[in-house]
C-alpha cells in the first residue's frame, strides 16, 4: 500500500476558516430564521472595477478569434502585465526592478506555500505568532517541524510572539534564523510597521545571510503616507527578501485568482558545497515546471486594475472598506472594546471582552449576535484572548453587526 506523507498528520485542527465554515453551517442550519452576518474569513464584497471587468471581457472574447486567441502563455506571467505592475505599483515607491524578477501566480497563498519548495528543508524557519496559518501549516506539510506541544508550538518553529506589549510587531529572534516571514500590513492584527521598523530586519537578514518572506498582500490598505508599501522601499532588502502581493483584496480577486512574487536577482542561497546560489533561477526553474501560468483572460483583468480608470475605480472598493473598518473600530470603541489595526488594514483585532476565550467569544457572538468573526487562537497561541473582525463586508451588514455587537456587550 502507498504510504501517505505522515507530516500531515502533526496538524492539530482543520484548517481554521473550513472549521469556522463548519460550524457556522450547523449553526445556520440548527437557526434557519437567524440573519448570520459574516465578518470573519476576508473575503471581499464588492463587485469588480467596471474597467477590470471590460478588459476581462474583451479578453475572452480574444479567445474566440483566430488572430487574438491566446494558448499557453509564459510560466511567470505575460511581461506586458510584468511591466505595468513594476511601472505603475513600485516605481512610485522609489523601487525599480527587472522583468525577470517578478512572477505572475494564480494567488498569494499558494506562492507563499510554494515558496518552501526551493529553500533545504534545515533551514530554521521563523513566524510571528499570532500568523496567517498558511505559514505556519505549510512547513508541517513540507517536513521541517517535529511534532506540536500542548499549546499548539511546532518543534523546529521559531515563534515571535507579538503581543500587546510589542504593539503586536515581533522583536528579533535572539537565535540565528535562516527564513523569517513578516507580513505587513499584518493578518490577523491589523498592525504595520515603520521603515524604522522594518530596515531593523533587513538588517538582521542581511547580517545572518537570512531571507525575509514579505508578505504585503494588504499593501493597498495603507492610509499613512509614512508606512512602506514594499520592503524594497527599504534599503538593502533586495538583497534579502522575496516580496508576496495579491490581486485578491487590493481588486476583488479572491475568486478570479491572481498573485505576484518579486525574487530579486541579488538575492543568494547556498549550495551544499557552499557555493553561493541565485533562488531568482531556481523559483524560474519551479515556476516552469509546475506551473502554467495565471490564465490569460484574467492576467488582462489584472493590468486593467492599474490603467488610469482601473485604479479609480479599485481605489474607491479599498477606501469603501476602510470605511467599513472604521464603522467597526468606532463603533466598538463605543462599546468599551479595546481596538487593535483597522486603520491601515482591512482587518480590526479585539481583545474579547472580560477575558473570554477566543473561541468562546466566538460562541457567543454568533448564537447572540449571529455575527461571525475569526477567532484569534485560530492564529497561534499568541491570539488566545483576541479576536478577528473583517472590514470585506457590505455596509448595511457590517453596520447591522456593530449594532448587534454594542447592543449585546452594553
Ligand atoms: C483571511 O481571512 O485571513 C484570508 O482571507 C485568508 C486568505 O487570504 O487566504
């Protein structure tokens, strides 16, 4: 009998949003009369920018013309929407990077997973705790950790709390780390770190021969001129980080599915023999062996979210949804919660109230305000007593939710 790979079996729980899915589901079907509201996985709302949507069209009409139609395409993504991204999002920024350093995906998630793939499997590997679990679950599948302790620690885990009394940004490690991911502006908490903030960690990187795994798949949130976009931005991280950005919040791509990985020509591995190594080259080789490339129709979606009319419109859902963050942060303020990110992130981090469990809080919230959220714990032990609130919602919903939600904690 074929043997499975038995890494799969270290994971503790399900993976957190299918579980919130499941229990959400027996509930609703328990209470059909209950109007739920789900303010819990970000999954965005908002229709596509009509401009996206024309040139998403146009695109597959192409595909039913002899001249236009289009088979497979580069594995890294077409260099027109290559191109469009470094001109119109990094440039900008200060940033200048080359055609072959960017990477066209069908989604974040699956880059930063994908990523582990061309780094040896004993490199000490570090993530901030509470984390976006892809992270952390992908290094189970991949091997590099032994089993969980009692509170949910992999052995082989480096883990930075980030709690409140580091305004939930992580110090750095005090071992040497060889990987080390950051995501900024932060999922679950919201948080975003300063230039100052984040030159400390190319810093460490660049002095430990470290690679940082920047993961700014909400970069588009920002509303603080002074917090960076890229970690380009900050000097000397090309020659250290591999930056992760996402169609999925910034455009409403969660379902349409595109992504983007920068992997700097400078920055270098080793081989065994110790021989220094470009991961550009072998993220390529990756990338064209197991990888087709995003589809055409939607990689033309992707360029239209940067023409004139694109960004417009794209940058009306973002600060739709920033409002939204608002509403929840005020209206919770209001009602004596203590209010963590939403500012410049989609995503608001409460501490649950009177010292509730994550999940417990949970609970409550959805059998009496029958509002879903995400619990924290479900992002490390470091999230235990916290609580995860998304701005992706429709207005009249999130709205609705805050009322509920003040009207119940009063
Ligand atoms: C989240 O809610 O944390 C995200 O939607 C998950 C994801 O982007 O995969």
């Amino acid at each position: 009998m074929a043997k499975i790979n038995g890494n799969y079996l270290k994971l503790k729980a399900g993976y957190l949003f299918p579980e919130i899915g499941r229990r959400v589901r027996e509930f609703a079907a328990a209470n059909p009369a209950a109007k739920v509201i789900r303010l819990g996985i970000g999954d965005v709302t908002r229709p596509l920018a009509p401009a996206v949507l024309k040139a998403f069209h146009a695109a597959v009409d192409d595909l039913g013309t002899i001249d236009q139609f289009a088979g497979y395409g580069p594995e890294q993504g077409y260099d027109w929407l290559i191109n469009t991204i470094i001109e119109k999002s990094y440039k900008p920024l200060g940033v200048s990077l080359s055609t072959s350093e960017m990477f066209i995906s069908d989604g974040s998630k699956c880059d930063c997973a994908n990523i582990l793939d061309i780094f040896a499997l004993d490199n000490i590997v570090a993530i901030g705790d509470p984390v976006y679990p892809v992270y952390n679950d992908t290094n189970v599948m991949i091997g590099r950790t032994g089993d969980s302790d009692d509170k949910g620690y992999y052995k082989g885990i480096v883990y930075l709390p980030c709690n409140e009394a580091n305004g939930f940004i992580p110090a750095l490690p005090t071992e040497k780390v060889d990987i080390i991911y950051l995501c900024f502006p932060n999922n679950p908490t919201g948080v975003v770190a300063s230039r100052a903030e984040l030159k400390k960690w190319v810093d460490y990187a660049n002095a430990n021969a470290a690679v940082i795994f920047y993961d700014a798949a909400y970069e588009a949130f920002i509303t603080d001129p002074s917090i960076p976009h890229s970690i380009y931005e900050i000097e000397g991280a090309k020659k250290c980080a591999i930056e992760f950005r996402s169609f999925s919040k910034t455009a409403g791509f969660t379902g349409v599915r595109c992504g983007l990985v920068v992997v700097p020509e400078e920055v270098m591995g080793t081989t065994e023999s110790g021989e220094k190594y470009s991961f550009n080259k072998l993220w390529l080789r990756r990338t064209t062996t197991k990888f087709n490339g995003a589809s055409y129709p939607v990689q033309r979606a992707a360029a239209a979210v940067y023409s004139d009319e694109g960004w417009k419109q794209t940058k009306e859902v973002i600060d739709y949804y920033m409002e939204n963050a608002r509403i929840i942060r005020e209206g919770l303020t209001e009602a004596g919660v203590t209010i963590f990110g939403g500012v410049n992130a989609p995503y608001i981090w409460l501490k649950t109230p009177g010292g509730m469990t994550s999940w417990d809080f949970f609970d409550k919230l959805l059998n009496e305000c029958n509002v879903v959220g995400t619990p924290g714990s479900g992002f490390g032990p470091s999230g235990e007593g916290y609580f995860r609130l998304s701005a992706f919602g429709h207005r009249e919903n999130v709205i609705e939710a805050v009322e509920r939600i003040k009207k119940n904690l009063k």
